[in-house]
C-alpha cells in the first residue's frame, strides 16, 4: 500500500511539475509525505501528511519542517553544538 500511495504523489509531483510552488514548508508537502511513507507505517504516514496538509494554509508563516524522526535528530545535534561551544567558552 505505501508504495502505491508513494506512485500516486510522484504522479501529482510530475504533474504539477511546471507550475509555481505554493507551498510554505521545506521539504514541500508532497516530498514530506514521501518520507514519512519511507520511514513510518502506513496509519502513522498518513496522519502525519494530514497533518502537514491541515497547517499548510494562509495562516501559518511556514519554514524548515521535517518529519518528527529528523526533528528529533536535529535537536540532538543543535544541542551538541550547544554544548561543545560552552565547553570552548569555559
């Protein structure tokens, strides 16, 4: 089923190809669904997709928004680069 469901956002990606981008976020919406397929199951894929559909509107401001693995990951070293320039302060 991801696979399938991966086929039908690369189809609206090819598709929508030539046209301007709206979207707020980085990675877009389509190529963040793609990675939340690639790493989680199906159920949890898919509200996190809904989820970014739902917060991609007028009202958001938008910005650099991975998927929940990656955030995580990216606080960790934020946070290790914190902690190494303390060390190099002190």
């Amino acid at each position: 089923m991801r696979k399938f469901i991966i086929k039908l956002i690369h189809g609206y990606q090819a598709a929508t190809a030539g046209k301007q981008p709206t979207c707020r976020f980085h990675p877009s919406c389509s190529n963040y669904a793609i990675q939340a397929y690639e790493n989680y199951n199906f159920f949890y894929a898919t509200i996190l997709t809904i989820w970014r559909i739902l917060r991609c509107n007028p009202f958001n401001k938008g910005g650099y928004d991975p998927i929940p693995k990656y955030k995580k990951i990216l606080k960790e070293e934020l946070k290790a680069e914190a902690d190494k320039k303390k060390d190099a302060n002190e």
